[in-house]
C-alpha cells in the first residue's frame, strides 16, 4: 500500500468517526446541532479523500471533470435553496424526497459499477449479489419516498389508497422484486433480469406506500430512511469503498432501531404498519360540536382564566401546530405564563407529527427551551398534578379510547391528558384524527373545546391572558 492510500485510508477512518460520535450527540436535542455539524465535516472529509483517490488512481477526462463540478454545484444550489425555503411543516416531505434521493443514488452507483466491472471482466460473485440487492433495496426506497412526499405534501390523499386485490398485488411485485434480483445475481449479463428487478422494484415501492395512511408516515419514514442506508451499505461494497460501507451500516441500523421504536410506540408490528390501510385520513369537518355526546365549548376569555390562575400547565403539541405554523405563538403564550410563575413543559409523543422528532424541530425553531420538551414516559407521572392541559392540534395520540379493547387504537401508548385537572383543546373542529374514531377526550367533563385555528387561538389566548392579568 502506498503512503497516498494509506492517507485516503485514514481519512476514511476520520470521516466515519465523524458520523459516529456526530450520531451519538444527535441522541439529544442540546447536542443536536453540534451533532450535525460532527457528521457535515466527516461528509466533506470524505468526498474530498474520494475525489483525490478518483484522481489519482483514473485518468479522468475534461468531461469528466466537468460533469462531476457541474452536477456538485447544481446538487449543493439545489440543497441549499430548498434547506433554507422550505417551512417548517413542509420539513417531513423534503426528508422524504432527500431520502428518495439517496436511495436512487445508491442504486445508481451500484448500476456504475456494475457496468465498470462487466467491462472489464472482473465481474464477480460479490459485486453481482451486491448490485441485485442494491437494486431491489434502492428502487423501492426511491419510488416509496417519491409517494411518501406527495402523501405528506398533499398532492397523493393522505388516507391509505385501497384498490381491489391491493394486498395481492403487493405480494406478486414484492416475490418479483425478490426473484429479479436473485435470478440477476445467478446471471449478470442479463439485461432483462436487471429491467425486470428494476421494474418491479420501482412498482413494489409505490404500491406500498400507496396502501399506507398519514397516520403511521413517522414510521414509514423512518423505515424508508434505514433502507437507503442499507443500499449506501451494500453499494460501497459494489465499488469497494469503505466509508460508504461505514457510513450506510450506521443510518440504516439507526434507522431500524428507530422503525422499532415507533412502531412500539404506536403498539403495532412493523408488518401491520406496512401493510397499510390503517384509518381514513384526517377528517377535517366544519361542525363544532354534534358527535355521540355533548361536548364543553369555552371561549378565548375563559380559556385564558383556567391558564392565567393556575400552578403548572402542559401544553400537548400535534400537528395541527405544525400546519398552522403556530410554534412561535404557543412560546409566546408559555412566556406569558411563565412571567406569572406558572411551570409550563410541553408533551412529546414519539408519533406526533409526521417524522420522527417533527414536534421537538418545531419547538425548537421557536426557541422553546430545551428541559420543557419532555418525551412520554417523563411526562404521564406529571398530569394527575397538571392544573391545565392544553392540547394544540393532537388527536389519536391522546385518545382515552386506547386503554380499553375494540377500538382502532387499543393498546396504542398515549398521553394521559384526561388525567389532568382540567383539559382545554383547540382544535378547528371536531372532525376525527387518522383512526377514523371519536376521541372521548372531548366529551369527557373536565375538557373544554376551543374551536379555532391554532395560530389564531393562541394569539388569542395570549392577548385574553394579557388583558386579564393587566399586561
């Protein structure tokens, strides 16, 4: 080995440490940011020692050159345009649509190298399995992420897309998928076996994601996001690059323990969930009120009455914060009872919003304090001594319903608002969450329903407390 590669060796090692220690700060949200930053300069670490080990070892044409600086350059404007525009309730598509474009990537080397090695003879049983499975993995994750984003984004129905004979259809395209690759690993030069893994790959990806509802996005998400890091995986070892091996082991295990996680949280198998055809979508609705029994309907003046005199308050987040964009108006509100003495925290639940974390990202823009996000597990002791719970948004993931059998969310882990002394909801109707049921939360006697938008009722809420209290 020469001192040049053994400096690029190094330098790989460097750059997947970066992503280990840059993942390991990411576990929490104080170290989140430093955590990316770690993981950013490993990246940069090592596209640089690719590109001198490129540069070095091939005799790379003008076009070459040009072709690699043009599409860098268009990729980094690309990236940096939609990173700094996007809104924040638009952060889930563009993971979603990243995410897509990571795993046809990796398809994409895979197939590079592929064809290198069929050129030149050295087309061997490694590089043969390695690009079937890059294939079949990477395709399904690009059409499945494509879906995901349209669903998220609202251009694809969010509700799970039944068609006659869906589940069937899924199964044929999955055991095509399987056998394509298979049968292209045994035989190589088969350009057909390649188009039909490819094809049936590609269909499988948005026949799945299809059948899936809006509901269990987090979870498709993240399972999308372990699978292309499986496909970054297996096409480094398509082109015998190490830290594309490192660096894909790390995101598609992490985002397998992650799948896991939520899954759990939702206290469904990850098999139920892609299955699909869980709930029926956000029903938005235009009563306030109506329903199997009588619900409490206050006003913004005696919402602000229940905050303004009481000792602690959890504020429940969900995504109706999110699409209102009302993050900065609930922090707003939080300061004005803070100012009074009031211990304010919010309550996280792992499936809130539509991507994992969606809910902390959110609060964290506005600059709500870090300590005060507290995850699910930490916060279920505190509402039997909570004053005032002020759901923004949720639905299903606080619905009593969930503790007792025969319901669409039985045994599904929720927040224990109902526990709370008294519970105010601001939510724009009484229209069903993804599950499709009533949530008794609503009927029960202690809650009052603040029907308006989120921004708007905060605001309200704010400039009702401001006025009772003198402010």
């Amino acid at each position: 080995m020469s001192g040049f590669d053994a400096t690029v060796r190094l330098l790989y090692v460097a750059a997947a440490a970066c992503f280990v220690v840059g993942l390991h700060l990411m576990n929490a949200p104080p170290t989140a940011n430093k955590g990316s930053r770690v993981s950013a300069t490993g990246m940069v670490v090592a596209v640089a020692a690719t590109i001198a080990l490129v540069a070095h070892d091939t005799a790379i044409s003008a076009t070459g050159w040009t072709v690699m600086l043009v599409g860098a350059i268009l990729g980094s404007a690309v990236g940096l345009a939609f990173a700094q525009k996007v809104k924040m309730t638009a952060i889930p598509q563009l993971v979603s649509l990243f995410n897509a474009m990571g795993g046809g990537a990796a398809a994409l080397v895979a197939l590079a190298g592929f064809v290198a090695a069929s050129s030149s003879a050295n087309l061997g049983g490694r590089v043969a399995v390695s690009t079937a499975i890059d294939v079949a993995i990477g395709a399904v994750t690009f059409s499945g992420s494509v879906v995901a984003s349209g669903k998220l984004q609202g251009t694809i129905a969010g509700r799970p897309i039944i068609v006659p004979g869906g589940r069937l259809t899924n199964s044929v395209l999955a055991l095509a998928t399987v056998v394509g690759a298979v049968l292209l690993a045994a035989r190589p030069h088969s350009v057909a076996m390649l188009v039909l893994t490819l094809a049936a790959a590609l269909a499988f990806g948005v026949a799945m994601v299809l059948r899936i509802g809006g509901a269990d996005m987090p979870v498709v998400i993240s399972l999308l996001n372990a699978l292309t890091g499986t496909a970054v995986a297996v096409a480094g070892f398509v082109i015998d690059n190490s830290v594309l091996i490192i660096a894909g082991a790390l995101v598609g295990a992490s985002g397998g323990i992650l799948t896991k996680l939520m899954a759990d949280a939702m206290n469904r198998s990850i098999v139920a969930i892609m299955s699909g055809g869980f709930g029926g979508g956000d029903s938005p609705g235009t009563d306030t009120g109506g329903g199997s029994a009588p619900v409490r309907q206050v006003s913004a003046d005696d919402a602000a009455i229940q905050l303004a005199y009481a000792s602690k308050v959890v504020i429940v987040p969900g995504y109706g914060l999110a699409a209102a964009q009302a993050q900065h108006a609930v922090r707003d509100l939080a300061q004005l009872l803070e100012e009074r003495g009031i211990e304010v925290s919010y309550a996280i639940h792992p499936v809130a919003g539509r991507m994992p974390g969606h809910m902390n990202v959110l609060l964290a823009e506005a600059d709500v304090p870090y300590t005060q996000l507290k995850p699910m597990d930490e916060i279920n002791p505190e509402f039997p001594r909570t004053d005032v719970a002020l759901v923004i948004g949720a639905n299903d993931v606080i619905n009593p319903a969930a503790r007792r059998p025969g319901t669409a969310v039985s045994g599904m882990p929720i927040l224990d608002v109902d526990q709370a002394k008294s519970v105010i909801v601001i939510k724009r109707s009484m229209g069903h969450g993804y599950a499709g049921i009533e949530n008794e939360l609503y009927t029960d006697p202690k809650t009052s329903m603040f029907f308006a938008d989120a921004k708007a009722g905060l605001v309200a809420l704010g400039a009702a407390v401001k006025t009772l209290v003198g402010g």
